[in-house]
C-alpha cells in the first residue's frame, strides 16, 4: 500500500471515530452507530482513489460529491455496488434506507465543516463553493440519468453534445476543479480576493476540459482496455451508458449500423454487446479516439501557467503521462502555492 494511501486511511480512521463519537453523545441506539459505521466503512475508503491520491490532504473533501451519485444498482433481487460487483447485497435488507445513506455521507461533511472550521474567514466560502458544486454535480447525474435510463432504451436522447455537458457537470467541476478551488480558497481569506487575479476562472478554463478529456479516455478503456489498466470490468455498453464511443458511433453509424446499435446497446446480453463493438470496429472508433487525443493534446491548455496576486502566485503545471493504445496514461494537475 502506498504511503499516500495509507496516510488517507488513517486520516479516515480518525475523522470516522469522531462522526461515531458524535452519534454515541447523542444517545443514539447501537444498531444506529453499527449502520453508520458500515456506510462509512463501505463508501468512503474503497476504489483507486486516483481523486484523492494525486492532491495532498484535499481529498477527502474533494470526494465528498461522490455520496450523492447513485451507489447501488438492483439486479435480480440484489442491490451491488458498481464499483464491487462481487458485492450482493439482499435488497430487503437495504431498501429505501440506501437513500438516506447517502444524505447521511453528505451531511458528514458540512458537520465536520462546522466542528473545524467556523472560525475560519473563508468559512461561509467554503460552504458556497461546496453547495455550488453539489448542486451542479446533481444537475449532471440528473441528464445522465433521465437520458440513460436502464429501461426504456432510446439512443434518440444520445448525442456528442449532451455527452460534454454530462461529463462538465457530473465529473469535471467536481473531480477535477473543486480540489484547486479549494486550495485556492485556503491560501486566500475570500474567494473574492483568490479571483482578482482571474485564479478561478483560469483554473475553470483548464481544468474543466481536462475533465472532459479524462471521462472520454476512460470511457474508450471501458471498452478497449483492459481490467489490469482501468481496475474493473467494462459494462459501458450493457449498461446503456452515454458514452463517448456510443455517442461517435451514432454520429458515423450507416443506417444498418444504427439498427444494430438501436437493437443490441444496453441489452444484458454478452452477444449483443459483442454485435455492439463489432460496430465499433466497423467505424474505426479506436482511430478516431486516436485522433481526438491528439487534437486534444495540441490544442489543449499550455503547460505552464502562472498568474501573480497580491497574496500568492500559482503556477497550474498539467502534466501529462501516458503510453498510447496499450497503457492507461494518467492526466494530474499538479498545484503550487507560493506565499
């Protein structure tokens, strides 16, 4: 285990034991704290990490958001967990409860706010900038779910565009700018005076495209890559996701091409799937991710940035690290605060 993981883990440990100790001053029931724990045990320490592990102690308000995308998919009787599937979970014994799981993670964060910091200058900024961007994180898993839903299945809702302003809005805001926001609100006392030198609308203009070029590379591994290079198992496809690839092959797709699309995308059926990405070979979307990278990396934002301000000047450094076709290559955004 990684020396940042581990640091992460034990800084849970105690943020978890002092969320309990609150439940216990509170008299509430035993089988209340037990049922907190698991749903602090389960959700918050499990994954890659990749959001928390490439800042420094940011992260574990940078995955707060997270506890309000949909954690659980019912399947035959079962709710899993997508990011174990090995994991059943009998549905009677989670039901409706699930949902105020999720309000119970969220509302974690905003008293562990006010327990640490009150006090603080930037504290009503702190909570503006983190309720903006719940709000536009909901608005995001909102169009992805009402135009993916797993049942009916309508590829007509599916398009390029809407895929962009799912990514900017369920992924970008949070996993990508909410981390620098946040650094950027910590080193200043406001928010206004981070943003005099444009900090935050700078970070918005580079770091939100690298959040979209993220979810496209790793909805093309979804279905390219392998479970070695992404961690898990590809269901994109049998899941009805609106992906970049679906969205590209509707866009280039023959009329008899479309049909199988329309007939076989979403099904839970291994030969439908397989009909799915024989499209996907039909129409070269492995050269035209290709290209899309490389358009990207050319036309993307400079490497180096630096913007000065009365208090601070902050170097954005994106660095980019991959190896093309075989090797999941890795987008980070290093940050440098200098006082």
């Amino acid at each position: 285990m990684s020396d940042k993981r581990q640091r992460f883990i034990d800084a849970f440990a105690t943020i978890r034991d002092e969320l309990l100790d609150y439940l216990v001053k509170e008299n509430m029931p035993k089988d209340a704290q037990d049922w907190f724990k698991r749903n602090l045990d389960y959700n918050v320490p499990g994954g890659k990490l990749n959001r928390i592990l490439r800042g420094r102690y940011l992260g574990l308000v940078s995955r707060t958001p997270t506890s309000l995308l949909p954690r659980l998919r019912r399947y035959d009787g079962f709710f899993y967990y997508p990011q174990r599937p090995t994991m059943l979970v009998p549905a009677p014994q989670i039901g409706t409860v699930a949902i105020n799981d999720a309000f119970m993670l969220e509302a974690s964060i905003y008293h562990l706010f006010r327990t640490h910091f009150r006090s603080q200058p930037y504290y009503a900024d702190l909570l503006d900038l983190m309720h903006e961007t719940t709000y536009q994180t909901e608005l995001g898993q909102l169009v992805d779910l009402i135009t993916a839903p797993e049942t009916p299945i309508d590829l007509n809702k599916f398009s390029l565009e809407k895929h962009a302003l799912i990514v900017k809005y369920k992924t970008a805001f949070y996993s990508f700018y909410l981390p620098v926001a946040l650094a950027l609100l910590f080193v200043s006392p406001t928010i206004k005076e981070a943003a005099e030198p444009r900090s935050l609308e700078l970070a918005k203009e580079i770091l939100l495209p690298l959040g979209d070029y993220f979810q496209v590379q790793d909805d093309y591994l979804d279905c390219f890559g392998t479970p070695e290079q992404i961690g898990k198992v590809g269901t994109d496809i049998v899941d009805n996701k609106c992906s970049w690839l679906v969205n590209t092959a509707l866009a280039h797709a023959s009329p008899a091409q479309r049909k199988v699309l329309d007939e076989s995308y979403g099904r839970k059926d291994k030969e439908a799937e397989e009909r799915v990405k024989k499209v996907y070979d039909e129409l070269d979307l492995k050269g035209k991710y290709e290209a899309y990278e490389k358009g990207r990396s050319i036309n993307g934002p400079s490497k180096t940035t630096i913007v000065s301000g009365s208090r601070f000047s902050l170097f954005f450094f994106q660095h980019v690290l991959f190896f093309l076709r075989r090797t999941y290559f890795y987008l980070s955004a290093s940050v440098w605060f200098v006082m």
